[in-house]
C-alpha cells in the first residue's frame, strides 16, 4: 500500500490490517506523508496488525501521536522506517490493551527524528540480531521509556542505539535485556536531561521481593554523552564479552550522581553500615567499567557493588583467568574528575582499579574493597579530604598505599597533606617517611642513590626525625670520653706549641707559675726533648752553677739557673692545672672536637702524641670527629628546618 506525499486530514488507522504481499519490498510506503490526526497500526478487537515487508514513513509528518502497540512488523531486514519524520505527540511501540507486544523481526529506525512527547518501548520485543532499535540523532522533548515493568519488559536481541540523540525526558530502562554482540546500548555523544536508570524495576520501592535485573549481554557505552541528571546502574548485570568493557563512561559528563552500587536502605542513627534488603539489587559486572575522562558533578557511589573479571577464552573459572598478567575486569578511572564523595565499598571486587590522575573531593571505603583486587593505580590521584567513615589512621593506611601498582611517591605525599590540614603532623611525618622506604625498596634507583637515602634514613630519617643526629652524636661523644681517658691515662697527652710557648714565656716567679727544679732520681732520667709536634722545648734539667766567668755558666745562669734569679717555667700537665693553662678535662674534650661553632679551648690547648696507640687513637677520633661532627650538624640543621624535604 502506497501513500507517499499525501495529506490525511483525518486519522490514520490501520489497526487490525494485515499486509500480507511477499511480492513488494514495502507493505507500506508512507514517505513524505502528512497526517493531521492521529495514526494507528495496532490491534483491533480482533487481530493484530501485521506486515510482512517494509514499513516505511521517512521524512513524515504526524499530528496527534502514533502508536503501533501490538503490532507485528515481520521483514527481517527493515521492519518499520520513520527517518527524519516529525510527531507533534509521541511515538508507542509498546504493548497493546490486551497484552499483545510489539513485536518487529527487523529493525526498527527513528533517525533524525523529531519527537514532542515521549517515545514508549515499553514490552516490545525486537527479534533482529543486527540493530534491533536505531534513534541516531533523535531528537526527543519527553523521555526514552524501553522497559518498565515484568510486563512492559524490552527484549532486544540486536543492539539499542541512540548516537547523538538528545533527550529531554531521561531514559529508563528498568528490567530490560540487551542480548546484542558486542554492544547492546549505546548511547554516544547523547545528551540526555532528566537523567539515565538503567537499573532493576522499581529499585527503590519497598516491594523486596519483586523486580528482576537489566541484563546486557554485549557493552553498553555512553562515550562522550552529557547527561544532566544521575546515572543510576543498581540492579543492572552487565555480562559483557571479554574483547569489550562492560560498561563505558569515557569522556562523559553528568551533573548528578553516578550509582554502581547496591540498593541500601538509609543507614540508621548510630550505626556505620547501611542495612541490606532481604533481596538486594547490586550492580553486578563481568568485565572492566570504563569512566576515562568523566566529569562527575555529584558523588561516584560504588558501595554493594559486584565487579568480577570476564574469564578469558579457554579458562574456565574466575579463579584460573587471575593467573593471566592483564585482568580483564574492575574499574577503569584514569582523569576522572568527581566533585563530591567517591565510595568505593563494593561487595565483590575484581581486577584493576585505575585512578591514575583522577581527583576527587571526598573519599570513602574501605579496605576490604582495596585487598581483593589485582591491582590498583593510585599514581596522580587526588582527593581533599576522608570522608568521616573511612579509615582515618595511617596505621589503616599503611597497607592500602604499599599494594599499589605501579609504585609511585605521589600518594603517599598527598596522603600527608589532609594529614597536615587536620593537625596530626606526626602521622604526616610518618607517611612521608614511609614513602622513602618504598621508593628506596620499588623505585628506579641507581646503587648510589640508594646508598644516599639509607644515609639520610640512618642519620636524620630524610629530614622528618632531625633528632637521630643527636644519637649518632652522643654515641660519637661516648666513644670521644673512652678515647680521652685511655690517652690521658697513658700520658700521651701533650700541649699544643702554639699555646704553650707563649704562656711559658709569659710565666715569672711573682706570679707563682714557676716551681725550682728538682734533682734527677735514678728512676727518673733527665729528658732530652720531646718528638712531640707542638712541643719541641727541651724540659728543665738540673745543673751546678758553673764558675764565674765561664762562657757557658754565664749563658746558662741568664737562661735557666735559679742563681740567676729567672728560672725556667714548669711543663704543662694534663691533670695539673695552672690558672693561664687550663688542664685536660676527657668529658669536655669530645664536645670540643666534633661539635662545630662552640669553643671549650681544649683541642687548641692540647694533642695526642703519636708514641702510642691510645694517642693514634685520640688523633684519629678527632679527625673523624670533626668531619663527623660538621656532617651531623649540617644534616640536622638541614632537616629542622625542611632543606632536606624540599630536595
């Protein structure tokens, strides 16, 4: 039947009519066709309205509303074309008064179609295992109704497209099943207002037992959509195949919410998990969920969640497809960006998580969502703050941040800065402290780098602890005071000559700094001189005046004789004290050595002699000492005041 290019002021009713040619590529060609009233291909009292070829109405203009409830369009190429028409009501292929469906073995197209009301699929089942619904850059003020109830079920054996379409009213798509391979929705570069429900019927009723889920057997993928409103998945099981995603969010941008969680009831007053109904819908996925670049203006809500890996061709369990080295499930975020709450708290969780550069505002888990994972990418991630129910103490934190893969710095950085905004500085300290033991352990580093961290770690603990200089410092001065007693106690200890040949010289009887000179005893030999390297004098001997006149009496009667009246000063000792030397103290000695910038005058009064191995001893603890001493010291000033962080 042709109707191509007429005007119909009236209606248009074809309910009950059956079109039953073989011979003609179109049963009804309406192209260009102009209807006033309203348009009718659907069930009489009697029959159904069925058409065995192509039912066609491109670039057509429909007044009051069309409806093909119940009918059956059986062409399996093309079953009913509606390119480019326009509806100044909606469109129903949905289910009849009495029950019937509507049924198309063909494709069913909309594209670039211009629709004021709502477009109801509602119970159709869609037989096609090509493209079973096509409304490409659809244009649609009401909403996408494709399944509702038990009985308004959709059934779609082919996939569900709808590139570029923009619709006003939202789409629901509550227990409906996508068989189509290997996408059953999509829905690219849409912009959907009043949100998407791809979930189970009536999520949030209170019927507990009632529902069943949306199944899609093939991917569903929003790539690049806008929607103004939330994105609700609870109660959708994605099955997926493992060449695709399950579920793709790339590039999307949605001003509300994103739930790929569980239906929870309100958590009760005082308590800290939410209660679960007897029969909960979850979203459940087998396969990775993709939301690359996404831009979420609300919250991603993952509590209750089922997120399984898709095992791979020729593996026959979940378990035996984790031996493989890329997971083919989880939850793919890189560049995410989400303005509220991020909850990961699912019930099951497989695969990868990616959140390399993604930014969120709050976070909320816990760690059991974290530890059956494969593997999780925390690398760039960025989040202000924790969300008052999840673990808060970096000894809850430890592990979730050492599991991470690949390993990276940046988190453990982050992680001490909301550690820092809240005053627990200690726990900041300790995160960052934990990070150079992972990077030292994980990171690329060279041999020589590693030697420098366990350096820094051991001597100042990378600028966070400064105070372990003062242990390597008070066991150097330990080691200083059992040096000094040795040499003292083995007299190899001598004055310096830079200090000693002056006050010697300086010394007269008045002032009581002289003593005369004591005979030699057996026991006691006349010193000749001492190899000493700063005392070079030759020590007081005692001798007879000798005659008068005598060339060398006269000489040593003016230098050293008590008759001449100026007797030579005594030899400094280190336990004698005189008021212009003081004496060596062994307690004050290892302070003075590798303690930079403070002076006690001991290692510029006094030096070991090296006639002993308690002298060598001594000199070599003060030449390490000092270099020990300035490398501490500039260490722990170093790291006191955050040189050595900022590195």
């Amino acid at each position: 039947m042709s109707l191509i290019a007429a005007t119909i002021e009236g209606d248009l009713d074809c309910t009950g009519a059956a079109l039953t040619g073989r011979d003609f590529v179109f049963s009804l060609n309406g192209d260009h066709l102009k209807v006033v009233g309203e348009t009718r291909l659907g069930v009489d009292k009697m029959h159904n309205f069925t058409a065995r070829s192509r039912v066609s109405f491109i670039d057509a203009e429909f007044g009051r509303g069309f409806s093909c409830d119940g009918a059956r369009l059986l062409d399996p190429g093309v079953a009913l074309v509606l390119d480019g028409s326009e509806f100044s009501n909606g469109v129903s292929l949905s289910v009849s008064t009495k029950s019937e469906r509507f049924t198309a073995r063909g494709t069913v197209s909309l594209v670039g179609a211009t629709v004021r009301n709502d477009v109801d699929c509602r119970g159709a089942l869609l037989m096609t295992g090509r493209r079973s619904l096509s409304l490409d850059r659809l244009t649609c003020e009401g909403g996408l109704r494709l399944s509702e109830a038990e009985e308004h079920r959709l059934v779609a054996n082919g996939v569900v497209s709808f590139i570029g379409a923009t619709l006003k009213g939202g789409v629901t798509c509550l227990g409906a099943e996508f068989r189509g391979k290997p996408f059953s929705l999509i829905g690219d570069y849409a912009r959907v207002q009043g949100g998407l429900r791809i979930g189970g019927p009536d999520s949030g009723s209170q019927d507990e037992n009632g529902g069943r889920y949306t199944i899609a057997y093939g991917g569903v993928r929003f790539v690049h959509a806008t929607i103004e409103g939330d994105v609700d998945f609870v109660g959708t099981f994605l099955l997926g195949i493992p060449s695709e995603d399950s579920l793709s969010l790339d590039g999307c941008r949605v001003s509300g919410s994103v739930f790929l969680g569980a239906d929870l009831l309100k958590r009760p007053a005082g308590r800290t998990t939410y209660r679960v109904r007897r029969r909960t819908f979850r979203f459940v996925t087998r396969g990775p969920v993709r939301l690359t670049g996404a831009h979420v203006d609300g919250g991603l809500r993952c509590d209750g969640g089922v997120f399984r890996k898709h095992p791979r061709q020729g593996v026959a369990t979940e378990a035996e497809s984790d031996a493989y080295e890329q997971p083919t499930g989880g939850l793919l975020a890189s560049g995410l960006v989400v303005t509220q709450s991020f909850v990961w708290r699912p019930a099951l969780a497989r695969g990868e998580l990616v959140l390399y550069q993604a930014q969120v505002d709050r976070l909320a888990d816990n760690l059991n969502g974290w530890s059956a994972l494969t593997a999780y990418d925390l690398r760039e991630f960025r989040y202000a703050r924790f969300r008052p129910d999840a673990p808060q103490s970096w000894a809850e934190r430890r592990q979730w941040l050492a599991r991470q893969q690949p390993f990276s710095p940046q988190p453990y950085r982050h992680l001490a800065q909301p550690y820092r905004d809240t005053g627990h500085e200690a726990e900041a300290r300790d995160v960052e402290f934990e990070q150079e033991k992972q990077r030292r352990r994980r990171g690329a580093m060279s041999p020589l780098g590693r030697f420098h961290s366990r350096s820094l770690r051991m001597t100042i603990g990378h600028g966070l602890r400064p105070q372990r200089a003062c242990v390597w410092l008070l066991g150097l001065y330990v080691v200083g005071v059992v040096m000094s007693s040795l040499a003292k106690d083995a007299g190899t200890l001598v004055p310096t000559s830079s200090a000693a040949i002056p006050i010697l010289e300086a010394a007269t009887p008045a002032t009581g700094f002289v003593s005369p000179p004591s005979e030699p005893t057996p026991s006691e030999p006349p010193t000749s001189s001492t190899s000493t390297k700063g005392y070079n004098e030759k020590s007081p001997t005692p001798s007879r005046a000798p005659a008068s006149g005598s060339p060398s009496g006269s000489k040593a009667g003016t230098a050293s004789s008590p008759a001449s009246g100026s007797p030579s000063a005594p030899r400094p000792q280190p336990s004698k004290c005189i008021p212009e030397y003081p004496c060596f103290n062994r307690f004050v000695y290892p302070l003075d050595v590798p303690v930079p910038l403070i002076n006690f005058r001991q290692a510029q009064f006094w030096q070991p002699a090296f006639v002993s191995w308690e002298g060598r001893g001594l000199a070599t603890f003060a030449w390490v000492g000092t270099f020990i001493g300035w490398l501490l010291s500039s260490l722990a000033l170093a790291g006191a005041t955050g040189l050595v962080r900022r590195r």
